[in-house]
C-alpha cells in the first residue's frame, strides 16, 4: 500500500530498539483519512470473504477496526480489554500474552456475549511483530467455537516471527506493509 | 437523541450502583451504524463551530471519536492515555484525573505535537458523570493554548454532577441523551 509506505516514511520515527513510532497517524493520534484508506484495503483483500465481526484489542486498534467496519457493511466490532493481573471469571474469554515490547505479561479478555459460535471473525491489528496479540485473539476466537477468516494488519515488522508463526498456524494474515529492515542509520526498507 | 434512548432501553442494562451497562453498543462492542448517527448529530449541533481537532481518552471514546471526525471534515483525532502512576514527562501535557466509579486517581497524557496553540478542539466522550475525565481533557487543551470548542457526550448521568460544575465553568456541553434517575426498580429516566 504505497500511500501508507509513503505516509511512514514521512511521519513515521525509528527509533533505537527496532521500534517504529507511527503514533502521530496511527496510534495517539488519527489520520482518518488515512484510516478510510486502510479500511478500503482490508475490504478488497477479503473480498469475498464472510465476515460476521470484527475484533481488536485496546486501545489503538479500536480507531481503525470501527473505520474499518464501515467497509465490511458495519459488522459490529468488539475489542479485547488488556489486565496486568490474572483476570479469571466466566463471563468473559481469556488468553494471557506476552509483550516482549514492554516486558509484561498480561490477560486479555472479551464478554462472552461478543463472540457467538460460528461467526467468522476478521482480527484487526495495527502492528503484528512477535505476534503474542494476534495469536491472543485467535485462541479467544476459537474459544468462542468462531472462525478466523483472517487477520488484517496494518504494519507487520517481518524481521520479527510473529508473522510466520501464525501464517505456520494456518492463520491468513494481510499486512498492508511489511518492513524488512529498519534502523536509525539506514531508515525503514519495505518488503 | 431517539435513536439512542431505544438503544439504551432496548439494549442497555441498569445495575446496582447507578450503573449503566452499554458495552454491548458503545463501549467494549461498537454498534458502528449507531456511531455514524451519533457523529451526525455532534456535526449538527456544533454546526458552524470551528474544529480543528477531536480529543478523546482511551479506550471506548476512541471509535466514537474516529467515527464523528468523519462528520467534521475529517480532523485528527488524538486520545489520551491513562496511567496509574504520575507520570510527569516534559514530552506530554498532563493532568491528574479522580475515577469515582473505580475510585483511582490516574494521570492522562497527550504528546505535545497533538495538540497546538490557537487550535479549537472539540472534546468526545462516552459518559459525563462526575465530569472528572473531560475536566482532565480541558486542562491539557488549556496548557496546549488550544481553545475548547466545547465537549460532545453520548450519554450524561445527569444526577450526577459534572454536567453542572462544567457547564458552570463555561464549558459547552452536548449530550445526546441525558438521563434524570436510573435504578434497578424503575429502569432509566430521561430527561
């Protein structure tokens, strides 16, 4: 998606750690033009594809999972709530993830009622990188008895293994940008 | 707003405690049709308002917030994170917010690049309770030298009073829906 490869390379910060500030555009801060556009695509890479809803996980993938659901004839979108602590209790679906980012375990967890059985679940996420979120909303899919139909992504950091991971587990994953390389010295350099 | 008062009727659900469950719609699941229709009518009160920008706080006045800006001209949209420990960084504007409901105080940060002087910035939340959050939201767009256009609330407990003391201190304040009385015996009251 040239638009957004343009977009990070403009805005968009490396910094020291392998890490990729894109928070003026696409965390913190919105561009919902840009946003619209990324709706747009994950609509014509699953085109054809059923979906019943779509989850996410707070706090920045809710912006661009609602845009994104104006293209997916407004499915309703739940996202998943993130604990530090253990936060075991029937009315909700649990997974713990790992965030080797900042380094801490923590409990993700969705009403039950926001996932039915047979749905098909699109997951929307703006970054995948060691993939613990994605594999995290994948394994409360499943646990509702729902189908992934897929996961769109809208930065995958392809140096890290998440993406491999769960396309190994048969997850079909559309990153609308894959970044090969990137450091301080030499900028970002796309797939 | 008589879309949404059907929607809390139908949908919503009072607990004890004066608390109103809408996670089903507008909180932890989006109901994004009812989104559009909520935008529409913030556009159509602050119409001929100048808008610069939409400033929300995380999590669940994100979507809403993304979803309206569409309806004024799409501006940015930022939110502010919410931390438990103080976190005073020269990199942020920052204010300390009570939560009675979870009955924590917290601090809310926004990076300074989201917020500039002279800017008119249209303040986006879920609730008005105690009126602590959006209180929060003013003192950082005040410390930005932005000025508050005024503040769009879904839904106003308006026994409470946060309505009154902003309002009081010349915030305009538009809500949706406001609701007089809420218990498990008598349901929900409107005003």
């Amino acid at each position: 998606m040239q638009l957004l490869k343009d977009k990070i390379r403009t805005d968009g910060t490396v910094m020291p750690g392998s890490i990729l500030n894109v928070g003026s555009f696409l965390n913190q801060q919105a561009d919902v033009v840009l946003y619209n556009e990324i709706g747009r695509e994950f609509a014509r890479r699953f085109a054809g594809v059923t979906v019943d809803r779509i989850l996410t996980i707070e706090a920045s993938g809710i912006g661009v999972a609602c845009i994104t659901a104006q293209y997916f004839k407004n499915v309703p979108v739940a996202f998943a709530r993130k604990f530090r602590a253990k936060n075991i209790n029937d009315d909700f679906y649990c997974a713990e993830v790992t965030s080797y980012t900042h380094g801490v375990d923590y409990t993700i967890t969705v009403p039950r009622p926001y996932l039915l059985p047979g749905e098909s679940i699109l997951i929307i996420d703006d970054f995948l990188a060691n993939g613990c979120a994605i594999e995290g909303l994948a394994a409360i899919t499943k646990a509702a008895g729902a189908v992934i139909a897929g996961a769109g992504v809208v930065i995958e950091k392809g140096f890290q293994n998440g993406g491999k991971r769960l396309r190994d587990n048969g997850i079909r994953i559309e990153s609308l940008v894959i970044i090969d390389r990137m450091n301080v010295e030499e900028g970002i350099i796309f797939r």
